[in-house]
C-alpha cells in the first residue's frame, strides 16, 4: 500500500458516515457527501479515540464500520458536568441574553480560553444550570462510513488560528449532531453568543467539567 495516500499523522482526511445508537438504531448523524466531515489526522483536537484508530491506514475510498463504546466515543455522561452558572455571565446591556432558554444550546468559554457548548436545564434568577456533558455522552455507538479524501495537509491546515479540533466527529457544517461546529460553539462569536465571556463555575482547570 502507498503509504502517501493512506491516513497518517499530517494527512486532511475527509469522511462521510452515519452514526447511530447502537442500543435502539437511532441515527444520531449523518455526514452527507455534500457536506463531510474533515480533519487534520494526529493534529486536530477531541476527534474521539476510537475513530481514529478505525480511520488510521485507510485510503479514499475505503469504508470502515465500528461499534464503539462511551469510553473511546462521546465518554460517560459525568455528573459534574452539569453545573450552576450565575446568571451574571449571560447577561447582556443589563438584560439576560434572548437566547438562554431551556433545551437552547449556547457557547461558553472555560477559564482556560476554550470555547464549549452546553445545554440549559433550568433558568433561575439566581443561575442558569447547564449541561456540558457531549449530546451523545453514555451512548455506545455504531459508525458507518467511507473515506472520500486523502492528501497532505497544508500549512494553514496544520496550525489553524481558531485552534479548535472537532466536537468528536471531525469538523463539519451540518449542526443536526447537537455539539456546534468544529470548535464547539455553533459558528457564533463571543459577541454574539450572549454567555459573557467564561463558564461562570467555581471550578478551574481540569476540574472544571466544562471542558
């Protein structure tokens, strides 16, 4: 095999696949041909582990098929995950932000500058509890695909200014998955999303759950 047109460290590699609970059949996403998944093999972020071991050597044109469970797919649902945001970090010009309403998906920035989304539970008028555990967290999942590009990744490609990886399935324009766009936060800026300018919690670092 010509290792030059297989999926390597360094290699844009662009997919297409659906995904679905393994448990009931559900599609939970599909990434069309029109519109597939991309990344930056061994250097875009949080594609989830047991993807790119399946992906690894394939060539375009190949498919590939896996049953993965939470642990190396979308990880456990995490209690901590779910936390209380004083209501202070959504407000905008003094108001709370149009946008924070119960099963809304908003972007939210950790004290370490990435960039997540998360899921209101509850609006309160002291908090707004959010859930940053990923939509299909706990799930085991099935991934049916084919690889439709292979080629060296250019220089922009590789060291990106965004910095942002995948939100476990590589990077894509359909947002159906419920995890937002390649960095997590549905193609909006810290401007426009109206969640203040970090996560609010009183965790930091790795502790934070809003990772």
């Amino acid at each position: 095999m010509d290792n030059k047109n297989t999926i390597q460290d360094g290699k844009f590699v662009a997919f297409i696949y659906t995904v679905k609970d393994a448990e009931t059949g559900k599609v939970l996403f599909e990434a069309k041909k029109e519109a597939p998944d991309t990344m930056v093999y061994g250097a875009s972020r949080d594609v989830i582990p047991g993807l790119i071991a399946t992906l690894k050597g394939l060539s375009a044109g190949d498919r590939f098929g896996v049953t993965l469970p939470p642990e190396v797919a979308f990880g456990p649902r995490m209690d901590d995950y779910v936390q209380q945001v004083p209501v202070e970090a959504f407000m905008r010009d003094g108001k709370m932000a149009v946008e924070v309403k119960e099963g809304g998906v908003l972007d939210m920035m950790t004290n370490t500058g990435d960039i997540i989304s998360g899921m209101v539970k509850k609006v309160t008028p002291e908090y707004v509890e959010m859930d940053f555990n990923h939509p299909f967290a706990g799930k085991t999942v099935e991934f049916a695909g084919e690889v439709v590009e292979v080629r060296d990744a250019t220089e922009e490609e590789l060291h990106p200014h965004h910095g942002c990886g995948g939100c476990g399935c590589g990077k894509h324009s359909d947002d159906s998955c419920g995890c937002g766009d390649d960095c997590g936060c549905g193609g909006h800026s810290d401007s426009n999303c109206g969640c203040g300018d970090n996560c609010g919690c009183s965790h930091d670092g790795d502790n934070c759950g809003c990772k």
